[in-house]
C-alpha cells in the first residue's frame, strides 16, 4: 500500500497581514489611551448646572472673586469681604485630582472656611476652564508656583487631591531647595495636605487603562513611553517628599 501524501501550503502573506492589522489596531488604541489621559472629561459651569451643583464660591455664600495665571483660572474665595482682603489671613491652594475641576473642590470648602482662611480654588492645566491638555502633573507644578507669587501676602498651604496631591507635595519640594526667587519665597509654604497621592503618575494611568476596558498590562509601557516624549515625567511623590522642610499631613483611605 502506498500512503497519500498531503502538502499544505502556509498562508503566509495572509498571517503577514493579520500581524499587521493586530499591531495597527493596537497603536490605535494606544493613541486614543494618550488621548483620553492629556485631554479629560471637562467639568465646566454647564456640567455643574445641569447636575444642580454649585457653580461658584457664590452659590455657597461665600465672597470670591476669580482671576487667571499661566492660563489657569482660579477663585479666590473667602466665609467673607474682610477676611478676603486681609493682608494677613493665611491662603489654602485646593489643587483637585485628575479628571474633576475646581467646581469639584467646591464641596471641600467648609472645613476651611469655618478655618477663616481665603481659599484659591484653580482648574490644573486640561480640566475644567484651564489651557489644555493635562500634563498629569508635570508642567502643573510649575503652574502652581505661579499661582503661589500670584497671591496676596501671607501664609500659603497647599491642600491636594490624588494628582493635586502629588502636585502639592513636588511644588513645595521645588520651592524648597535652590537659590532661585521662587526658592526664597518658599518660606511662605505653612504645610502640605495630600489627600489620596500616589508614587508615580503610572499607578493612574493604569488604573484609567483599566477603567476603560482594555487593560492596564499590556499598555501601560507603550503609553508611559508616549507620555514621556511628551514631556511627563515619572518623578517619584515619595522621594519629593523626603525633602520637605515643611509639615506634610497624607490622609489616604483603605479601600481607595
């Protein structure tokens, strides 16, 4: 007997162009992940409005007025005229977290105000009315210390969200070495609270790969790698935190 003998041929222009299909999909979505971190959901007066929430420091009976630096638009707010203009009254900075606003930071007030405290409430670089896109947290710092010479004189403590903290916590760590101007004018810093920080802007942006149902694994690195390029820096929160001179206070939950 004689065995039939089969040859197959392998196909191998069509694998080339399912590999090719496969890595074009996957630079895409790629892409769109870079997207959706440099350019959030914006929270604006209509996305306030139309959710009944406060749109101002107005709304909740405060005295406020706004004003812009390095094309971020803040409030400066206060429990009332008095304390809005004294020379003396001591400045919290309320820094939010990445994709929410100052109008976010609306519902944070109250604690401060009972405090007698002006209030600087800004939306970061991306979010809300501010210039965009977000630099998760890199060219903000430097926002902020502008927004710090901006100020009336006295006191300033910074209070931050999750990217706001860490904003908060590399802002004082600049302002706190070097010969600079802005160096020497860190003696304004009272203190840093850091609501929910974390180490590197790599724990955020795989958790936002994950929440928007591709994983955060695979991608993690290409995005990272893109990010880089265009300037956002993995600056390590705990480090910047070790050169603080200034009190730090990080309240974090178990379950964020």
């Amino acid at each position: 007997t004689r065995a039939d003998v089969v040859t197959m041929t392998v196909p191998w222009g069509l694998i080339a162009l399912l590999g090719l299909a496969a890595a074009m999909v996957f630079a895409a979505v790629v892409v769109l992940l870079v997207q959706r971190l440099r350019h959030p959901p914006r929270r604006t007066a209509g996305w306030a409005l139309a959710r009944g929430r406060p749109a101002d420091p107005g709304d909740l009976g405060l005295a406020h007025r706004e004003d812009e630096v390095a094309g971020m638009p803040f409030w400066i707010a206060a429990r009332d005229e008095p304390t809005l203009a004294s020379p003396e009254a001591p400045t919290v900075v309320l820094l939010h977290g990445w994709g929410r606003s100052r109008r976010d930071m609306l519902d944070r007030l109250e604690p401060w105000r009972r405090c007698g405290v002006r209030m600087a409430i800004p939306d970061l670089r991306g979010h809300g009315d501010a210039d965009g896109p977000s630099g998760l947290g890199t060219p903000e710092v430097g926002d902020v210390a502008a927004l710090i010479d901006a100020l009336p004189s006295g006191d300033v403590l910074l209070c931050g969200h999750s990217m706001g903290g860490v904003v908060a916590i590399h802002v004082a760590a600049q302002l706190a070495g070097g010969e600079s101007p802005a160096a020497r004018r860190s003696s304004r810093l009272a203190g840093v609270v850091a609501i929910a920080p974390y180490e590197r802007v790599r724990v955020p942006a795989a958790a936002q790969l994950e929440a928007s149902g591709f994983g955060g694994r695979g991608l993690a690195m290409p995005v990272l790698a893109i990010l880089r390029r265009l300037g956002v820096r993995e600056s390590s929160t705990r480090e910047a935190a070790s050169r603080l001179g200034i009190p730090l206070l990080v309240l974090h939950g178990s379950d964020d």
